[in-house]
C-alpha cells in the first residue's frame, strides 16, 4: 500500500540528507548526532513551508475582515441554505481568502512523517540509519517493542511534551473560537457548535499518533509540533489597533 514510486526516491533523499547532517553534527552531539539530525531536518522542512503558514493566518484575518458581509449573506439567504456555500466561497475568493489555503502546510507534512517513519522502520533508505540510537533506544524502536532500558524515560518525556503542546494548542483554539463567535465569523450557523467542540481536540491526536511511532517518528513530530505552537502564538499574536497605538 505503501510503496507508490515517489516513496522510495523520497526516503533516499531524506536518508541521504540526515546522514549529511549526522556527520555535521557528530563532534557536538556525539551519540546524539541522528537525533539532531532528525531535529535540523525537520527545521528545514518547517522553514520551507513556512511562508504557506504567513498566507494561512493572512488568509484567516482576510475572512475575519469579512465577517459583516458574512452576516448579509447569511441574512440574504437564510431562505436558500443550498446557495450560502457558493456565495460565501465566491466571496472569499474574491477577497483572497481562500478557507482551504489553511490545509496546506499540514497535509505537506504528511510525507514526511511518512518517509520519517520509513527510514527508521526498513532498509529502504540504504544509508544504515536502522543501527542509530538515542540514550541507548535504537531510533526505530516503538513502544509496542518494550519499555526497557531507557525507552521509560525518553518516551514517557517525548509523550509529555507532546501533552503539554496539546494543551497549550488547544486553549489557544478555543479561545480563537470564542472570539470568533463573538464576531460574527462564519462559524456561527447550524450544525457549527459540534466542529467547534471537536476542532479543540485535534491536538490531542498526535499523543495518539506518537504511541505508535518508532522514536525517530515521534521526535520530527515533537519538533513540528514545537514549531507550530511557536509559530502560531509569533503569527497570531494580538495585532495593535489605530487606538492602542495613539493612546500611548
């Protein structure tokens, strides 16, 4: 199911890409070097997508601007419910403010906990990352194959901060949902109040996805998901209003 011909093309570049980056780093982090590695290359990765992430938060402050004329459509076609999606896509088009822009950066990075997973769970790479090993765990270990030795401990503190990220994601969605709400965006409307239950969720599910990860899986996900919990409280920080600005 797995083996579609960009796979393996993909997983030799990124084998070949961490072990550059493994010999880089070997005289700093020692042992450590392909956990590092794991950790630069998914930097990279985050750094190469990241302006889809400007456009995504651009993309949602576009629609929050539009939010009065979110209410006259709906107001408009309260009678004609099978018209509004046409309507209110036609108008975030015309304001560039697309609603599915903001899938991008998270559907690029499946491949690449994909390839992440692959190069650590089979030979399929060809640079001999199988071998490779962090405080003793060898980088394909899961769960599943036992919590001996340091396998405890390093899991127990990746799945931790993972938590923790969650946590911190998920408050800070429902407080984006509340103030939504309040603005009239268009998360208001029938059927809107379960998505925005459900949405503060998601960010659980990668404590889920880690479980059954090998660990050079679950450190590329601690790291991403670091990166966007950053990214997200950089881009999304309150912007200061005409008034903030000349009251000071």
């Amino acid at each position: 199911m797995l083996a579609f011909a960009p796979l393996p093309a993909a997983v030799g570049a990124a084998g070949r890409a961490l072990t550059w980056f493994t010999t880089l780093l070997e005289p700093l982090a020692g042992d450590a070097a392909t956990a590092a590695a794991i950790v630069v290359l998914t930097v990279v990765v985050r750094l190469l997508i990241s302006p889809l992430t400007v456009a995504q938060v651009r993309g949602e402050r576009r629609r929050a601007a539009l939010a009065p004329e979110v209410r006259e459509l709906q107001r408009r076609y309260a009678d004609d419910p099978a018209r509004l999606p046409g309507e209110l896509f036609a108008l975030y088009r015309a304001n560039g403010a697309s609603p599915v822009s903001g899938c991008l950066p998270l559907l690029l990075q499946a491949p690449v906990l994909l390839v992440m997973y692959r190069l650590f769970t089979t030979a399929e790479g060809g640079t001999g990352l199988l071998g490779e090993r962090l405080a003793g765990v060898p980088l394909g270990h899961h769960l599943g194959d036992g919590l001996g030795g340091g396998a405890l401990p390093l899991f127990g503190v990746l799945l931790a901060v993972l938590l923790a990220l969650a946590c911190w994601t998920s408050r800070r969605m429902r407080r984006a949902a509340a103030t939504a709400t309040v603005a009239g965006t268009p998360t208001e409307g029938p059927g809107a109040a379960v998505p925005g239950r459900l949405l503060p969720l998601l960010p659980y599910t990668t404590v889920l996805v880690a479980v059954v990860l090998p660990l050079a899986a679950v450190i590329y996900l601690v790291t991403t998901t670091a990166w966007s919990a950053t990214e997200q409280a950089v881009l999304r920080r309150p912007r200061p209003t005409p008034e903030s600005v000349d009251g000071r």
